[in-house]
C-alpha cells in the first residue's frame, strides 16, 4: 500500500467534476404505518415503467445518471424517469406518506435504519448478480440485522489536501509528507505562518474521526457503543493540544464554511477533505496547485472514514425486478467508471479498483483508504447523536475531551441496540 499518492514537485491543480452527495437527514420520521417487503424474498414484477429519484450534486451528474438510465431503458424496452429532488430527505418522506414513493432513490447510511424499520425498504442486496463485487465495507453500512438492503452506488473517503505552493516555500519536500501524528504536527508547524494554519479540517466528527479511527477508536466497535474509550480520549487529545498551539484550526474559526474553502484561499495549507473538494477547486480555486497524500497513521494504524450512498428500492414498487435489473446496470464496473469520468465519485465494486487508479492516479489515496476506513454508525438515531457531538467539538480546545465523550457515550448507548 502506498503511502503518498504522487511525488510533490511539478503537479497541478487537479481537475475532480463534481462530488458525492450526502444526504443528511435521519429516516425515523417516515410513516410508520407503511407496509413493505422488508425481506429479500420474490420481487414485484410489472410493466410499470420505473421513477428515480436521486439528490444532485450537479449538471455534470444529472445528465450522466439521465444518460444511463436512458440506456438501460433503451435496452431493456421498459420506460425509466429520473426526477432530480430539491431536498430528497422530504420528498422521500412525502412519498412514502403518501404511498406513493419513487422505485429507486438515493439512499445515506443515516437513513437505513429508519426506512427498513418502518418496512419501507426491499432488501434486494443478496438478489444482485454483481453483489460480491461490493467493497465488504460498504456492504456493511447497508446491512441492517444481517439483510443487506441496498447496492452501494459509489464511494469516497478522506485524505490529507497538501498545497504544494505553501509547502514548498516552507523548504519541505516529497519525503517530508507526513506519515504519523508527531510528523503531522512538526510539518503543521511549520506551514503555520500569518493568516495561514498549517491545517485544518470542519467541526464534526465526520473530520475529527479520522484520529479516533488512527488511535484504534470509533464511535462503534464490534457493535458496541464505544465512544468514551481511551483511544478515543488520546485522539481528541491530540487535536486539542494542536488546536490549542494554533497549528491546527478548525475551518469555521478561519472564517470558512468547510475545509475546501478554507485550502482554496489558503487560510490552510492542508485539509482533511474527500474526493469531492477536485470539483471545488476547479471551479472556484484552479490557480491553487495541490497534491493528495493518505492521511498519517496514529498510535494504532492508518485511519480513514468513508462515506456512501445506495439506490434504495421502495418496497412498495410495483416492478421491483426491473429495478434490480436497473441497478445491476448502474453498479457495473463500467458504467460505475463512467460516472466517475463525468462527476467524481469512486467505484463501489473493486472490479473497478485498476482501472480507476490508473485513470486517477493522482488521487489513489482516497481509494488506498478503502482498505481500512471506518464509517459513521447507520443505527436509527445515530445522526442526532453525532450531531450533538459536533456541537460539542466546537469548544475542544478548550473543553474536556473525556467528558465530551462521557456524553456522546450515554447519548450513542440509547441508540445502538
């Protein structure tokens, strides 16, 4: 496994079109009442021609997704429409209230567990042609009491976003590309320099868990709420005695809504960011060149988070076999390459693993990644807790790591079951 994803010198801005879209609502608030096919038993079939509805994170993918299923539709003979939602967490609720949502629709990790309660999902995982194929992973954030659901539709995880203008002014080179916590915070140090943090990274967990996964942590281990363990306290620690030395920041105190946009005006000189922040600094950072390296191993190991989405099947669909068939189509190696080229996203099936470095090489860290990531809890209820615990990280510096976590603990044990 690589440790860098490409020598320093001579690399340019590197061009990502678009991002993966994560939707950011919990699916407990849906119609308990509904009913569905929550097994991955016999599927509906019809004539029914199919509805998709995905969450955009732009032109580049809405016409690479409406392209794609206007293929399938052209083969198969059986008629498809994508609708591009405003706020899919909504109209995925009035949908299903009404009872009458789309057959196919994007689908986060937070939502799951909401939607296979209340029986508003077919678990069609094992059904699929091409399930093997599937990062185990990713697999893992679909499956809800051993049902595997949902296809993971593409990837993404987290890197360290070096600015190879301010490092090489800092007289640093390839070989000082940082590789654990102490060379991170001497190479921190030393890119800290007037208005510009050496680096930086949002106020959520879904940055700072990157150390809690490198410190051997997490928020759930072996099914178990795990928050306020030791290695979580020693991560939150160690970014608190950063923080508190002013070589690491969080982006909002930059005055940055994320950690792209504090690296694009260079209010940091790195980030820990996914693969989404290549559409970002095309398009409104293309004169700032940077390079891509994995993220430095902590006391227990390399450490990432990652994060995904599937194409959920409503149990309610009348034609649940054509969507099987649809997915199978969207999922494949090719197509999946494909839709990465035309918005960014990482292949789901490691089939596509080679040919996708090979495309990218410059960003094979998010992909190296892929080997160990963690991904945040999919329990029902999982998203308010993290969401308190990010409104708690904004006083880290000067808080307490151990009882924030004491908090988080008793909040994350009333959910995990």
């Amino acid at each position: 496994m690589t440790r860098k994803s490409r020598a320093i010198v001579g690399v340019g801005a590197l061009a990502v079109a678009g991002a993966l879209v994560l939707s950011g609502c919990g699916g407990s608030s849906f119609d308990e009442g509904s009913e569905g096919g929550g097994d991955s038993g016999e599927l509906t079939s019809s004539e029914d021609a199919l509805t998709i509805l995905i969450g955009s994170s732009g032109e580049a993918e809405t016409v690479a997704v409406e392209e794609a299923v206007a293929a399938w539709s052209a083969e198969s003979g059986i008629e498809a429409d994508v609708q591009v939602a405003n706020d899919l967490s909504q109209q995925l609720s009035q949908g299903f209230a009404a009872g009458s949502p789309p057959d196919l629709f994007y689908l986060s990790t937070d939502q799951i567990a909401g939607f296979a309660g209340n029986g508003s999902l077919a678990a069609y995982g094992d059904l699929m042609s091409n399930k093997d194929d599937f990062y185990p992973s990713l697999v893992e954030n679909f499956t809800i009491d051993d049902e595997f659901y949902c296809a993971p539709k593409d990837f993404s995880t987290l890197a360290l976003i070096i600015n190879l203008g301010l490092w090489e002014a800092a007289g640093l080179t390839e070989a000082d590309i940082p590789t654990t916590w102490e060379e991170l915070t001497a190479v921190s140090e030393t890119l800290t320099s007037g208005e510009t943090v050496g680096l930086a990274f949002g106020t959520e967990y879904q940055r700072v868990g990157t150390f809690m996964a490198q410190s051997g942590g997490g928020l759930v281990v072996d099914g178990e709420a795990a928050a306020n363990s030791p290695e979580n306290v020693e991560a939150l620690e160690y970014v608190q005695s950063n923080l508190e030395t002013g070589n690491f920041s969080f982006a909002f105190d930059l005055g940055a809504g994320w950690g792209g946009e504090a690296f694009g005006k260079e209010l940091a000189a790195m980030v820990i960011e996914g693969n989404w922040i290549g559409g970002a600094m095309s398009n409104d950072f293309p004169d700032v060149e940077y390079v891509v390296a994995e993220l430095p191993a902590g006391p227990a190991g390399p450490g990432t988070l990652q994060f995904t989405n599937c194409w959920g099947m409503a149990a309610d669909s009348p034609n649940q076999q054509a969507a099987l068939e649809l997915v199978e189509y969207l999922t494949a190696a090719e197509q999946q390459l494909a839709f990465s080229e035309a918005f960014g996203p990482m292949p789901s099936v490691e089939s596509a693993a080679d040919a996708w470095t090979e495309a990218n090489p410059d960003l094979a860290a998010f992909l190296n990644g892929a080997e160990y990531a963690q991904f945040p809890p999919n329990a029902d209820g999982a998203s308010d807790v993290i969401a308190d615990f990010n409104a708690q990280l904004e006083s880290l510096a000067t808080g307490d790591p151990a009882a924030i976590l004491e908090s988080v603990q008793g909040n994350l044990e009333a959910v995990i079951q």
